[in-house]
C-alpha cells in the first residue's frame, strides 16, 4: 500500500489545478488533504467495533471550497489565525492596515489568506510537505514570508501538523489549522454530547466582536472550566456572558504547559462511537470553536445539512489580538528566526 497517494480535484475558478492527497498508514485509516487551501477533507478512522469512518466535516467538491467555506472547513490558517482587533496593528511604530474580514476585525489572514491559496505539495515518507511563498504585503502583513507544513500519518492513528516560517521583515505570524470534528461521523448531527477535556486553567474573555479584553479570566466556576471531562452541551446554553457574546464557545483557552516542547491540550470522547481524539501541542493557546455559525445552509460531504453545533474545532495557536496586547505571548518573527510549531491528534477508542 502506497503511504501517499495523489488524484486530480480540478481546477479553481482561475483554471489552477488542485490535487487530493490520501495518507495511508498500515491499518487502513487515512487523511486526505487538498492542495488548494492545506484543506483536511476527511480523517478516515476506526470505531470501536472497527468500522471505519470520517471525522472531519467538509464539502464534496472543490467549487464549494471556493465559494462556500466561510466556515474554513479544514484549512490551513494563516497568516494570522483568529482575529487582530480594528484589522491593524504596529511594529517599531510603523502602522500595518488588514482587510477587515469580520466586522471592523481581520479574520484568518484577511480575505485571501492561506486557506484560499495552492500550495506546493511534495510526498515526504508517512507524509506530505506543503509549501508557499506569501509576498511582502500580501493581506496586508509586511515581509516575504516563506511557509512550510508538514502533515504525517502515522500507524497508530496520529495526525501530526508540524509548521515553520521565515521571513525578510519583522512581522506577526499565527498559524494553525481550521478541522471541524465530529467523532461520531461528518454529518451524524449534534457534538453536544461529546466529552471535552481541556488542559486550561484560564480563557481569554472576549468583547463582542470576539476579540480579547486582555483579562487572562480562571476558568474555575464558569462554563468554560473543562479541566474535568464534561459534555460540550452541559453548559453551551448557559447565562454566563461570555458564551453569550460567542453564541456558545468560540474562545482562546490559556494551556497549562508543562514546560517546552508537545504537551496536553485536549481530549475528545463520542460515547456512541466509542472514538477518542487526544491532542497535544508546542502552541500556548487553544480556540475551542462549538460551530455556533453553522446554519443549515451547507450540505457536507455526507449529503446531510450542517446545523449549529454539529462540529468542533481545537485551533492550536497564539492568542487572538496578540499584536496589539502587548502582555500575551508575542507572534513577531524576525528576520534570521525561524517560527515552530507543531500539534499532535491522536484518534483511539474505548475498547
């Protein structure tokens, strides 16, 4: 069995071809990922009665990617994932303006970030290296910034991101990846009743726009405490005002790290299918997503409506809003540095 295989997607709308790559790893479960967008189309995995199935949401056809994925269904990221507050920010004094995407906010890189890009891919062992060039003020962002992914699939059912950057001029970089997972199967309906884990002792609240206030808030004794495993459900509905402002949890959870290198960040349990996803990362933050904007206007890959909530999303990544709070970790990358990162999601099961 070939561990890379390759297959025409077609073409953008400005006649670019786009390929599918299919990772297989010695058991039979696989990841495919196109090279329009680094978009993960699904993520084939076992239940725990062996049956394979797919865990990632998604469309069927490359012109839904193109036109229809304001949910960014599994796409690379970049070159800022999560929002900059007043779509600008400053570096040594000097003023950088972004398309304001989101409200008076930049989402996700702008309007034509890295999810909407070809990518260069190139088979490497168990995986795929996917490459591009953004240039010196794409979106806005300052400096030629030379990007590599790695995607390995591994036989112990391990989906492994692995991301590096350079670049010519000091910028902001954030990079992460916009999979939308729903153990039980794309399309099976609510994630309400999964199991959540989050190794986070604080979140950062955010204002109504999403972005942060700059209160790094203890997660004790409010919704967004899921140091113990709790459905995603159990408190989405709450009074508390911060999953009012994100119409249930769309927030940046502060990680409690154990020091440099992979550490927890979260665990995934679908009761019915018995599926585990176990994810650990380099990143300090997490952006749990509860797909509150899933509208029943998309039809994924299964042929089934996507409703609020019928996906979550764990975005490893740097704070939201860190180039303007000046207190959150720092996203500037130099000239002569080199940005890491990387994220682990390990599927199991129950038995």
């Amino acid at each position: 069995m070939q561990p890379v295989t390759k297959a025409s997607f077609g073409k953008t709308r400005d006649g670019t071809a786009v390929d599918r790559y299919t990772l297989t790893n010695g058991n039979g479960a696989s990841v495919s990922f196109l090279s329009y967008g680094g978009i993960i189309t699904e993520i084939s995995v076992p239940d725990r009665l062996g049956r394979l199935g797919n865990v990632a949401l998604g469309f069927k056809d490359l012109r839904d990617y193109e036109t229809r994925n304001g949910p960014y269904f599994g796409a690379l990221i970049g070159r800022y994932g999560n929002r900059i507050g007043g779509a600008k920010f400053s570096i040594d004094g000097k003023e950088y303006k972004l398309a304001a995407n989101n409200g008076p906010n930049s989402l996700h890189g702008g309007n034509r970030g890295f999810d909407k890009v070809v990518w260069t891919v190139e088979a490497q062992g168990a995986g795929a290296k996917l490459s591009y060039v953004s240039k010196d003020g794409e979106e806005g962002y300052p400096g030629t910034l030379k990007v590599g992914v790695v995607y390995t699939w591994t036989d112990d059912n391990t989906l492994r991101i692995d991301y590096e950057a350079t670049t010519d001029k000091t910028t902001v970089v954030n990079l992460t990846n916009h999979s939308y997972f729903n153990l039980a199967g794309g399309g099976a309906g609510s994630i309400e009743g999964h199991i959540l884990t989050i190794n986070a002792d604080a979140f950062t609240p955010v204002d109504g726009g999403g972005i942060p206030t700059g209160e790094i808030a203890p997660v004790a004794g409010t919704p967004f405490d899921f140091r113990q495993a709790m459905p995603i459900g159990a408190r989405i509905r709450s009074s508390h005002p911060q999953t009012v402002a994100g119409h249930g949890y769309d927030h940046n959870f502060v990680l409690d790290r154990g020091g440099a290198g992979l550490s927890f960040c979260a665990r995934a349990y679908e009761p019915t299918s018995g599926r585990i996803l176990t994810m650990s990362t380099t990143e300090p933050g997490v952006q749990f997503y509860s797909g509150n904007f899933l509208d029943a206007t998309i039809v994924g890959a299964a042929g089934r409506q996507y409703r609020q909530g019928d996906g979550f999303c764990l975005e490893t990544q740097h704070f939201p809003d860190s180039p303007n709070q000046p207190e959150f970790p720092s996203t500037l990358l130099k000239p002569g540095e080199t940005f890491r990162s990387s994220t682990t999601h390990t599927f199991s099961t129950d038995a």
